[in-house]
C-alpha cells in the first residue's frame, strides 16, 4: 500500500518505520521539511518528502501532527482524492494546544479535525503511548497481543486503517462511528492502559465523557506524582489506576 505519515514525531515516526517494515511504500513529511525528519523514521526504507508532495498518489494519508496545529493543513488536505484514507491520530490536550471551546462545548476530537479538514477521517493509534507502540507490536495470534481501537464512519475507511494497525503489530478493534471516538479519548478507560482485544470493549463501554475530562485534566499533577523518569510501566499502570 502505499502510505504517508504527515508528522515526524514520535508516533509518526513509528508507524513510518513499521510500516515500512511491513512492506508498505511509506513517505513522511514534517512542517519544516524533509530534513527534519528524523533517521529513525527513515530505517525500514520510509522516504521523506516536502509536505507538497505527501498527499498525492496515496492509498493512505496518516496525520500524526499535534492536535492543535490540524487546522493548518486544511489547504493541504483539500488536494487529497476523496478515495483516499484520512487517518488521525492526535489528541486533544488544552495544556499543549491551547482550550479549544468547540472540543470543551462537547465536540469529539476527529469529529472536529474531520471538519476542520473538510474530509471524513478514521480515528486510529491515538490511544496507545508511542513508546508502547515502538516496543509492544507483535505477529498476529502472539498471546497476549494488545489492541488498538479504530473508529470512522466509512467501513471501507475502517477497514484499511484496521489493516494497517494490525501491520504495526497491534490487533486492530473496531470501534465503530466516529462520532463514538470519544471513548479512546484521553483519558478513558480504553486510553493508553495497554489492553488486549478482549479487554478493550469493556473499557471502551466504561468511558464517562465527565470523568474521562476530570481524569484529563489532573493528568499533570498526577504525572508529576511519579517521579523524574518514570517508566512505561508506570505511565500505564497510572492511566489504569484513574479508572479502578
């Protein structure tokens, strides 16, 4: 398949990578550049290319840029073929991207980057920490293997997000309508707690849109309570303990 990452980051990094790996035609663009982005992105074969160029000719378009800068890109995904797949992966944050009063009125977050950008998207890979999905994917049918929720409208849409989640080495859920992603927001149950493909329905039924928000909002002082180098263990085992 041939796929883009837009994002250089961490999370756009790893699905560069891993999808590279995978077997797939992967590109990455950052904002600044091809140069910035990083060689870890490159190592399984990924290209990088100016942003111009990330969005054309593609069966996948992956935006792993921070929530609040998805407005920028409207221009930039008004060019993308509407037989393309949109997929977002960003969260909303009010300490990182300023408060944004349509997503605190009650907007779900890819429901409004879905309107920001003008297209339909899939939600995918939000809910689960980059450092979790550098070092946890495994082979399909690994006991114990965690699962990652996909959430969009168009079933087709879904189903190549949901394909490409289990390439990255993660088995993939669906999770329903957009408009449903609200349950693998921060901080739900389902979000960032490293569950497997039997556990994660549950958790996505128990999310509470006023708890998860309270959750999320507590996140600093809590994060702060761990100490200066916490572990992936503990940043999970943390996200879990908000929700016992």
């Amino acid at each position: 398949m041939k796929i883009s990452v837009v994002g250089a980051g961490s999370i756009g990094a790893n699905l560069a990578r891993t999808l590279g790996a995978a077997g797939h035609d992967v590109q990455v663009a950052a904002a600044r550049g091809p140069e910035a982005v990083p060689p870890a992105a490159l190592e399984a074969g990924a290209r990088a290319v100016a942003l111009d160029d990330a969005v054309h000719d593609r069966d996948a378009v992956i935006l792993a840029v921070p929530f609040g800068v998805a407005g920028q890109l409207a221009e930039l995904f008004a060019s993308v073929p509407a037989e393309t797949v949109v997929i977002d992966t960003s969260n909303y944050y009010p300490h990182l991207s300023g408060r944004i009063e349509a997503v605190e009125g009650g907007a779900v977050e890819s429901v409004y980057i879905s309107e920001l950008l003008g297209r339909p998207v899939v939600k995918a890979w939000n809910a689960a920490l980059a450092e979790t999905q550098r070092t946890k994917g495994v082979p399909a049918g690994t006991p114990g293997r965690l699962a990652i929720p996909v959430a969009g409208d168009s079933e087709e849409a879904k189903r190549v997000a949901m394909t490409l989640v289990d390439d990255t080495g993660f088995d993939p859920y669906d999770a329903g309508t957009l408009a449903d992603s609200w349950r693998q927001q921060p901080m739900g149950p389902a979000y960032c707690t490293e569950l497997t493909l039997d556990e994660l329905p549950a958790a996505l039924a128990a999310a509470d849109r006023a708890k998860d928000a309270a959750v999320r909002e507590s996140m600093g002082e809590r994060f702060a309570a761990l100490g200066a180098d916490p572990t992936l263990e503990d940043v999970v085992e943390m996200n879990r303990a908000a929700h016992r």
